[in-house]
C-alpha cells in the first residue's frame, strides 16, 4: 500500500497525472477547468470524511444539502463518504486517475501539497470576508498568497483535567508552563493513576502541540526549510521522555478514539485531547459535566498554544460544473451549515457569527478554543506536507517506547522532511 501511493506521488509530482485529469462531475455543460461564472448547474461529486455515522448522513444529505437543493435546484450532489484514514489515498489515486470529485473536504496542511499540484482551484478572495472568520482560521486555507478552501470545522487539541483531583491534591491553579505541568502531573500519579495523559491523542499532533507552545515552528514561511529540528523541537520530544521516567504519563495506558477516555474513567487526572470530548461525555458520562467535575486550559510553555485542526471544503480545479462546485463550497461553508457540522462532531465552529450560539456557549471545551484562537497554531505549511506527516509517528515513537533519544529522533525525522521537500 505505502509503495503504491509512494508510485502515485511520485507520477503526479512528475506531471503524468496532470494532463489526464478530468473531474468527476458529469456532463458537458462547460469544459473541465472551465469558468466558475455560469449558472450553477449539473451533476457533482463531493468527496468528505465527516459527517459520519447515521446521523451525520442525515445532517448532511437532509438538512445541509436539502437547503443547498431549495437555492439551486439545477445541481444534484452526489456524496462520496470516506474516513480521513483514506482520504489522502483517495485524493491521490482520482488525482492520478484524472477522476477527481468536484467538491473536496480535507485536513488544515493540505490545502498546500493539493495546490501545489493544481488539484484544486483558487477561490473568490471576497469568500474570506463573506463571514467574520476567526483571524487564524483561514490561514491554512492559503497558498501562494490565494485562498483555496474555506473552514468547516475546527478541531482543537487542548488539556482538560478533573477539577476533584486537584482538589483532592490541594492544587489551586491549572499549570502555566512545563515545569508545573511536570510537577503537578508527579502530584497527582498514585495508586495506579497517571498524572498526565498526553497519548490519547495522535503523537503527530501531540508533539506538535508541545513544540508551538516551546515557541518553534515547524517550517519556514514559504515551506521549503525545515525549523523543527532546533532545541525547540528536541525538548519537546524529551519532555514526554520525562513524564514518562517520573511515571505521571504511559504510553502504552493510552486509549482508543470513541472509547472512554482516561480522564472519563479516572485514570489520568490530566490529558490532552479535543473540543470533541464534551459531546463524547455527553453521551458516556454525564455526569461529570451536571457536576462541573472536568475543566480546561491551554497548553503553555514559552507561549500558549493550541494546535488547530479540522476540515476544510475546496473546489477541483478540473470540475466540469465549476459553478456548481463554488456553489456548494460556499454553501458548506454558511454560518448554518458550519453550526450542524460542528454539533455533530463536537467540533469548534471559526466563526465569530457563533461565538454567542447556545452550542458554543453550553460546550465550555469549545468556547475555551474560540476565547484562544490568537494561540491557535496549524501544521503543514510545506508542498511537501501529506509524505512528511505521515513520517511523524512511527519516527518520533522510537524515542518513547524506546531507547533512542530525542535528539536523534528529531535529526532523523528533519532528514526526512529535508528529503520529501527536496522532492518537491
């Protein structure tokens, strides 16, 4: 499978692919990469890994595009669902295969490496003032000065804590930096409970998570310089070294996405997680949101810093019914449409029109996130992004689970990033 998709990037990056490239809308109504200023009008694809489940397919197909079907009757949406485990590989293969859905979903650092490649399409610059977006949150819609996507929803990585554990302990304040995380983490590691619980989310985030709030970066502004290999990148990695050594984080303690986390339970008095858990203890455990018994904060170290995450919705450069495809870019990006996604994911919304939504004020993991969007950092940033993060885990992992150290660990990583963007 790797090789397989190594093959289909390495055709595409050669140009094979470009020419070959045909869209998945049917029709004639307009040439493939043809102007978006007609009606909108045809038959489209969209490709989304959200909208998940039973109830996300009745969000999506009933409500958002039974809206989108009252304003533009002409255009059928047809919907390709699929999970963010495979979206990369089947954004690559139709890229490669010249059948590319007209209306794309996919991940904040992946606008650059599908743009680079002329998958997708620039979009109307006056979308990025249609609505009042959180000033971070178009960012990673950007490339080479253009906007490419527009933000559905937001997926922060914040830590949430049981407030009955430090009171139990004596602790008064959540930590301001890597010092006092460390302590108050060995404080509260007893009896079979960890401290901290910084696994339970991927590793690649994770660690990302840690380094913006060391103050490093991971690339340069115009993406072709590795920056994450400095100190800043290395005592990021250590640190889950130390908490591992004093015994206040395991990773092999670390649980499944869905499963009750270990805060839930009580395993963990601390733990790095996402907005998402509010709706996730909702259903599981009550309780510890009627008796307020879980709080939050922002990661902070040299700064504070919340990695941002999410789904963005762009528009194939090689749509037969390009006005069709804006159309529903747009529409998919409406305060309305936003707001559903977000209730369904427990996800954070980027618009300011829903700062004061009932959602956002009732689920307090959410509204931590919109009160911290100027600490809000994104990965990607390279053309060269969809090999690189795909490296993260099993390098850095290694470090952890292993005797290799963090140094090394992040020298080899930053060899490989250098590689993959000297391919580019």
């Amino acid at each position: 499978m790797e090789l397989k998709r190594r093959s289909l990037l390495a055709a595409i990056g050669a140009g094979t692919a470009a020419a070959a490239l045909s869209g998945c809308g049917t029709g004639s109504s307009s040439a493939a990469g043809g102007s978006a200023d007609g009606p909108a009008e045809g038959e489209i694809t969209l490709l989304t890994p959200i909208y998940e489940g039973a109830d996300g397919k009745t969000l999506l197909e009933k409500q958002i595009l039974g809206g989108f079907r009252k304003k533009y009757p002409d255009v059928k949406v047809n919907v390709d669902y699929t999970t963010y485990a495979q979206l990369n590989e089947k954004i690559t293969t139709g890229l490669a295969g010249g059948l590319l859905p007209d209306v794309l979903m996919m991940g904040v650092g992946w606008i650059p490496p599908f743009a680079a490649k002329k998958a997708i399409a620039p979009l109307p610059e006056k979308f990025a003032t249609a609505h009042d977006y959180e000033k971070r949150v178009l960012e990673p819609s950007r490339y080479d000065g253009k906007l490419y996507a527009l933000p559905v929803v937001l997926d922060t990585r914040i830590v949430v804590y049981r407030k009955d554990h430090f009171a139990e302990a004596g602790i008064k304040k959540t930590p301001a930096n890597w010092a006092e995380l460390r302590a108050i983490a060995k404080q509260l590691t007893k009896s079979g409970r960890i401290g901290f619980d910084p696994f339970s989310i991927d590793l690649r985030q994770c660690w990302e998570t840690f380094l913006f709030a060391n103050g490093g970066q991971l690339f340069s502004e115009d993406g072709k310089k590795v920056l994450f290999t400095d100190s800043r990148g290395v005592e990021a990695l250590q640190f889950f070294k130390d908490l591992s050594k004093d015994g206040s984080a395991d990773y092999t303690k670390k649980t499944d996405a869905g499963a009750p986390s270990n805060v839930q339970t009580g395993k963990a008095s601390m733990m790095m997680t996402t907005s998402a858990l509010w709706e996730q203890c909702r259903e599981q455990s009550p309780d510890l949101l009627k008796n307020d018994t879980l709080g939050c904060f922002v990661l902070a170290n040299r700064r504070p810093a919340m990695l941002q995450g999410g789904t963005l919705v762009s528009q194939s450069a090689t749509s037969k019914h390009p006005s069709a495809a804006r159309a529903l870019v747009e529409y998919l990006s409406t305060p309305e449409s936003i707001l559903g996604a977000a209730k369904q994911r427990g996800s954070v919304p980027g618009l300011k029109d829903l700062n004061e939504s009932g959602y956002v004020k009732e689920n307090k993991f959410v509204d931590l996130s919109l009160q911290n969007m100027s600490a809000a950092r994104s990965e990607g940033g390279t053309a060269a992004w969809m090999e690189i993060r795909e490296k993260i885990k099993p390098t850095l992992e290694p470090a952890i689970v292993g005797g290799q150290s963090a140094k090394d660990a992040i020298a080899e990583l930053g060899r490989l990033a250098e590689a993959a963007i000297g391919r580019m």
